[in-house]
C-alpha cells in the first residue's frame, strides 16, 4: 500500500448511532468505527496507521452510505460491498470471511466460528481476530457471542453490538434479546 492514499470518509446513521467510515480508491470499505464506540485509537490514527491521510468526497462514499442506510430501514440484509480484509494476518482474513457468512439476524458462539473455519480448539484465536475487525457492521463480528449466550467483546462497546443484535431481530420479527441491556443498564 502506498504511504499516505486517500481514505474518503463519510457518516452514517446506523441502528447502533452514527458511524463513520472510510473507503480507498477503488471504493473498497477500509475501515469503520462507530462515533459512540469506545477505541484504543481514533478513526484517523487508525486510518493514518494503515497508510491513509483522511480526505472527503460524496460520489466515492455514495455506494457505502447507501448500502448502510438501507441495512438501517431493514431493507438490506447482505452487505456485499467490497472489503479490505488484507489488512490483518492470514488467519485473521479466514476469520473476517467466515463472520461475513453468518446470516443477518443470527448468532454464532466462537466456538461455532472456529467450528466453522476448520480451527474447533481455537476459540481464543478466533475471539482475538473477531477483535480485530475493522470493518464491523460490514464484516458483522456483532452476531458472535458468548458460550454461554452472554454478550461479549465488541471493540465499539457492548452496548453497540446489543443495539445491532436486536435491530436484526426487529427486522426479521423476532424477540429482541438485549434491548434491556441498552436502554436499561445506563450504557
């Protein structure tokens, strides 16, 4: 990648609050991070880290925006916008791919997903790629949860992933699961 290429950024509303995002010059998402989310770093520092310098431009983000505002209303179920998934370690891809097939609505634990990628005894390894998505919302890393059904580990905050959770059960008429986590619990 060369040092310093444009990430054109954009925001959008999402059910999990704002998000802003970022894609390159070939109109692949790069990254996304919610504007309520709790990061080690910030959007630029991150983008910058990976070899951007954050500009704007509206026709380059049109496709994302458009993508995620239809996820919002329920009338997207399957993002299929091009993602940069080489961003991170091999296995980690592997992992980013799998969390991709998992449909909208649903819920796997991580011992599902490494299940699923071949890996049954790397529970821990996949948790610490899941982690480290860049993407989320996109590359849905919010429909893994905890072994014992519990939410955990959303890097935007657990709060997040319940709103993103529940805004797919909405849509597909079932039970919200953690709306009380959200909206009671002060977080």
């Amino acid at each position: 990648m060369n040092v310093h290429a444009p990430a054109y950024l954009g925001t959008v509303a999402t059910p999990a609050g704002d998000a802003t995002f970022a894609v390159n010059d070939e109109g692949i998402l790069v990254g996304l991070q919610f504007v309520e989310g709790e990061y080690p770093r910030t959007f630029a520092d991150a983008l910058a880290r990976d070899g951007y310098a954050p500009t704007t431009d509206a026709a380059r983000t049109a496709a994302v925006y458009a993508a995620i505002e239809a996820y919002g209303r329920g009338a997207l179920q399957t993002f299929d916008l091009p993602v940069e998934l080489d961003t991170g370690t091999r296995w980690q891809a592997v992992v980013w791919r799998a969390l991709r097939e998992i449909p909208f609505g649903a819920v796997r634990t991580y011992g599902t997903l490494a299940l699923a990628v071949g890996r049954p005894t790397a529970v821990r390894a996949v948790a610490k790629a899941n982690a480290t998505n860049r993407i989320p919302l996109v590359v849905p890393c919010h429909r893994v949860i905890g072994s014992n059904g519990s939410l955990t580990g959303f890097s935007g905050g657990l709060h997040l992933k319940a709103r993103l959770i529940d805004h797919e059960r909405r849509v597909l008429g079932m039970p919200e699961l953690w709306s009380a986590f959200h909206e009671g619990s002060g977080a």
